[in-house]
C-alpha cells in the first residue's frame, strides 16, 4: 500500500481520497481551504503541500485550474521541489494541455503524469470515474494500481499533455452534440413530432449517441436524465465552458481549426453568463435553443 501526498480537497477530490483510505492507502492530505480536510477522516493533515507530499510514495494534485497546478507544482507550492526523486508524481485537474506538458518537462526524468477524469462527483464518490492518462508506460504502470482504487477505467492515452488532449477532445464532442442534439428536439417540436417518436428512431439510428441515450435533453424517454429533474446537474454548464475555454486555448495553440468548438463555447458561456445558467445541467441549454437564442 501507498503513502499518498494528496493535495486539493473539494468536490471531487475528497471523494478520492476517501477510496484510496478505503482501499488501505495511508493519505496525507492538503488543501487551502483547512475545512477541506473535515470531509476525509482518516487522512494526516498537513499543514502544506509540501509538508503532504515530503515521504509521499504518489504526490497527487486536484486543483480547479492550470493557474493552481502551475502555482503548486512549480511556484509557491513547491512541490516538486518538495516530493522525494523517486515519488510518482500526477495531476488529476482538467487544465490545458500546454501546461500539463510543461509541469511534465519540469519533472525531468521523474514520473510525471497528466491523469484527468470524467464521472464527476457521483463518479468520484461510487469510485467508478474513468482515469485519461498521459505520461511513460512505467509511470502509467506504477500508477495504475493507485487510479483503480478511486474508478473503473484506466486509460493509457500516450505521452504527457495526452491525458488532458483526450479530455478535451472528447468534452468538446459531447458539447456539440449535446447542443445539436437539443435543436433537433426543437424542431420536431415546431414539426409536430413527439420528443419519445424521435427519440425512438434516433437512439435506434445513425444519429444514437450518448448525449441521446443516456443524457436525453427532453424528459420522458429516458428517466434517469437531468431534463427529468429540472436540469439540476449532473455536469453543469459551468464545468461546460471551462472544458470548452480549454479545447480553444489548445486547438489555438496546436494550429487546429475547430469551428463547432468555438461556435459551442460562445453558446454556453451566453448561457452561462446571460441566461443564469451556470449552475444548470448542461443539456438545459435546450431552454435557449428553444427561445431561437443560438
Ligand atoms: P473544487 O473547487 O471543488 O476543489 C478544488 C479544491 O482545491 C478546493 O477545495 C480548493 O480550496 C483547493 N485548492 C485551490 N488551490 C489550492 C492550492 N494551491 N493548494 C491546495 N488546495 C488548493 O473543484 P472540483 O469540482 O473538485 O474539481 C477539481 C478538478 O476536477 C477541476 O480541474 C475540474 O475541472 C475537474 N473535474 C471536475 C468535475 C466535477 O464534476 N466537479 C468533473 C471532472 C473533472
């Protein structure tokens, strides 16, 4: 079992850390906010992130933004400086994959890996979040053991930056989706087809997908859906457009052209930032497709 330095303690971060105490490592914990720490008993509390990470086996960070994750590992949080040479060392934040690559490039020859999640705080807490990763073979082998106590699926994605690429990639999909998905809804509306008779042909046809299936934006054919329970998330629309801002930032440095991204950002961040939608799941942008606000 692992002493784990575990540094970023909110919603999904505790959750974490509370399956890695259930599946017998030690957790020294660390968070800003000191009442952070109430939510995981059974972890030292440490009064740094230093402190946390000194005689850590695996140094993990869950922080909100690249702004912590740069500022922890590389500036006032010293991390690396702090962390043993051997100490296997990962960031499980959602952040842009140019400084992913370049806290990686700090590590040197170290284990460094870029392992953000999706299942969001339900996948957290049940311990089923799916695991992106991007860094070495070896650092993914070593890390493994440790990913599959807090979910489900483990994924080695390639070398660093490309945990957080796949991340990306894959929010930007399900955005577009989504919001395609929710306009073909209003127009049967306007046609005079049922949302459960589009439904029932789609989910069965070339346009199924998961947006459809599982996270159906209209209540009724599928019941577990936010849309079932007034849009409360589920994944909000804030998450949305920081994962949506990050997709941008990268394709713009990379040189990628990505229209329907950008067209899908500008689409939430209104919602977000117009409409009061923030804290709404995100499939309730249906709501301002519906208002002809697209
Ligand atoms: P959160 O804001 O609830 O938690 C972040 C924690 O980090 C807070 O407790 C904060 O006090 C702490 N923190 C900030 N700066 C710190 C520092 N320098 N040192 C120590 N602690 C510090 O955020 P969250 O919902 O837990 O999300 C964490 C990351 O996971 C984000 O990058 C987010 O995009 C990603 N994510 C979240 C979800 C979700 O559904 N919430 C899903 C997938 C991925």
């Amino acid at each position: 079992m692992a002493r784990i330095g575990f540094i970023g303690l909110g919603n999904m971060g505790a959750p974490m850390a509370r399956n890695l105490l259930k599946a017998g490592h030690e957790v020294a914990g660390f968070d800003v906010m000191a009442a952070a720490l109430d939510a995981v008993p059974g972890a030292r509390r440490a009064a740094s992130a230093a402190e946390a990470a000194a005689d850590a086996d695996v140094v993990l960070t869950m922080l909100p933004a690249s702004a912590h994750v740069r500022d922890a590992w590389l500036g006032t949080g010293g991390l690396m400086a702090a962390a043993r040479p051997d100490a296997l060392l990962m960031d499980c934040s959602t952040i842009d994959v140019g400084t992913a690559r370049e806290v990686a490039a700090a590590a040197g020859e170290r284990d460094f890996l870029d392992a953000p999640v999706s299942g969001g705080v339900m996948g957290a807490e049940a311990g089923t979040l799916t695991f992106m990763v991007g860094g070495s073979e070896a650092g993914f082998a070593r890390a493994r053991p440790v990913l599959e106590a807090m979910g489900r699926s483990v994924v080695h994605c390639g070398a660093a930056g490309a945990g957080q690429a796949a991340k990306l990639c894959n929010n930007m999909m399900l955005a577009v989706t989504m919001a395609v998905t929710c306009e073909a809804f209003v127009l049967a509306e306007k046609l005079g087809l049922s949302h459960q008779a589009l439904f029932d042909v789609a989910s069965k046809s070339s346009a199924q997908s998961w947006a459809l299936t599982t996270y159906c934006p209209v209540p009724g054919p599928v019941p577990a859906s936010p849309a079932n329970r007034g849009y409360r998330p589920g994944f909000s629309a804030a998450l949305m457009v920081k994962d949506l801002g990050l997709a941008q930032q990268s394709a713009k440095e990379a040189g990628a052209v990505t229209p329907f991204g950008a067209h899908a950002l500008d689409l939430y961040r209104r919602f977000v930032e117009k409409e009061g939608g923030g804290g709404t799941d995100f499939s309730g942008i249906i709501a301002m497709i519906r208002e002809g606000k697209a």
